[in-house]
C-alpha cells in the first residue's frame, strides 16, 4: 500500500503541474469550441432568415451544424490527450452507416422534406390533393411528415415526406381563379337546348362566376337515361365554394322550374367531381 500511495506522489510531483495545465486547456478548448459553435449557428440563422427561408428548414439546418461541430470538438479533444482517433472516427462512420441503412425510410422523408421546404410545392394554410386522395388544408409541414386538416371530418391525415414528393401534389389553392366539373344527368324526355340555355343563363346569375376562362356547359355524354350536361363553373378563390354551392342549387331550380321528367334512375346530380384548381 506504501508503495502506491509513494508511486501516487511521485506522479503528482513530476506530472501533476502538466496534466493540470492539459485540463485547463482542454477545459477553455471546450468552452471557446461551444462559444465558436453557438455563433456560427446564430450566423447561419441570421444568413437564413434575411434570405427568408423557411423557419423549419433554418431551425433543422443550425441544428445539424452544431451536431456536426460538436461531434468534431469532441474529436479533436480526445486527440489532444493523446487517444487514437482513427478508431474513434472509424466507429462513427460504421455506426452512421448502420444508423442510415435502418433509417433509410426516415431519411428519405427528411431528404423529401427538405426539398419541400425549399421549392415549396404548398404551403401551410393550402387547399392541396395529396398522395392521391388526401385532400384538404395543409396544417403543418415537418421535416419527416406533412400534416393535413382533411376536408370533410376535420381529422388530421400525417402523410409521410416521401409520399407527399414522390406523388402527384395538386394545389388548389395557387391559381387565381378555380373551377369545378358537375355532371347533371337529364332525362330522355327534356329538350337538351332548353336546358343548356337554362343552365348558361343561371351561372351568369350567380355572384363571384368570373367571365375569363368563362364558365362552361355542354352535353358530354349520353346513358340509357338520357343525355348527361357537363356544367363547369368558374370562380376566384375567394368566392369559389359559394359559387359551387350555389351552382348545384341553381341547377336544382332550373330542373324543377322546367317540368321535364326526372331521368329514369332518379338521379339528375349524378357526379359532382372533385374541385380543382
């Protein structure tokens, strides 16, 4: 035990004064290494903001610089003190090529949403058809997921950033103006020109239709029952769902005002496509 607790002096006394000095500085390394890594990330953000980039690719973007700083601090620390890096740096290659290949899902939605943020497809607020039949007004975009306030239930769809890019995205919400296709099935019994006539005269009635592209009505096919009247109406965004509503209602007045019989499957609305932009 005497031995040791001499061999323990003696270290003190030859290496003590040094490995003191090593930790100060390793100490005030680390505190000007975090400093230096805080005000790069506060300059990025700057430099972000004033080109008015998005917050949520700015706040991911410093995040994973100072990740990145960090992680080199560490490194060049533990070199300092003499330990071996390569192995060290080697480990962190295999670990990150491990992390990737058991996230590769996760890191293509980051890379989707990235790319989201950037060119900007939509944005928060947006009427938008997404992966297909998800439609719509976008509520938040994440950098892994894209939430959306869906149309009729008002439940939140979380769709995933790789499906949101790798599909079609309709937006509905870009355009000036905005248009919707309602299929009126007639009767065999109705005069096609008497109701075509009836259907222009009550879009031009409607307030908000807008006359460029002008609203449109024509017969588009023919079933069993009778003929069937394409009717498209045209409105800006702003007026756009009571120009629809009031569209399907004036259609409604006109077919009952003009006495023809009702189509033999008793259906005249048959299809009111989805609205697009």
């Amino acid at each position: 035990m005497e031995t040791y607790l001499n061999d323990a002096v003696v270290f003190v006394q030859t290496q003590g004064m040094s490995l003191v000095v090593r930790l100060l500085a390793a100490l005030a390394i680390w505190l000007v290494g975090r400093w230096l890594i805080k005000a790069s990330a506060r300059f990025l953000r700057n430099a972000l903001l004033r080109r008015q980039m998005e917050p949520t690719l700015v706040r991911y973007g410093t995040t994973v610089l100072q990740i990145l700083l960090t992680v080199l601090l560490i490194i060049g620390l533990l070199g300092y003190f003499g330990i071996d890096t390569a192995g060290f740096a080697a480990l962190l290659a295999g670990a990150g090529v491990a992390i990737g290949m058991a996230w590769s899902g996760l890191l293509q939605d980051f890379a989707a949403g990235v790319f989201m943020v950037v060119i900007r497809p939509f944005n928060v607020g947006d009427e938008v058809v997404l992966h297909g039949n998800v439609h719509g007004i976008v509520k938040e975009i994440g950098l892994f997921t894209t939430t959306v306030d869906q149309w009729v239930t008002h439940n939140d769809i979380i769709i995933n950033n790789g499906k949101v890019f790798g599909d079609k995205i309709e937006n509905l919400s870009r355009n000036a103006v905005r248009g919707a296709e309602i299929l009126v099935q007639l009767s065999t019994d109705a005069d096609i020109e008497d109701m075509l006539t009836r259907f222009r005269a009550g879009l031009v009635r409607i307030p908000g239709m807008v006359q460029e592209p002008a609203p449109q009505v024509a017969v588009c096919d023919e079933t069993l029952a009778g003929p069937v009247v394409h009717v498209r109406p045209v409105a800006s965004q702003e007026a756009f769902w009571s120009v629809y509503w009031q569209t399907h209602q004036m259609i409604k007045d006109e077919l009952d005002a003009s006495g023809y019989k009702p189509p033999a499957n008793g259906v005249a609305i048959i299809s009111s496509a989805k609205p697009a932009a």
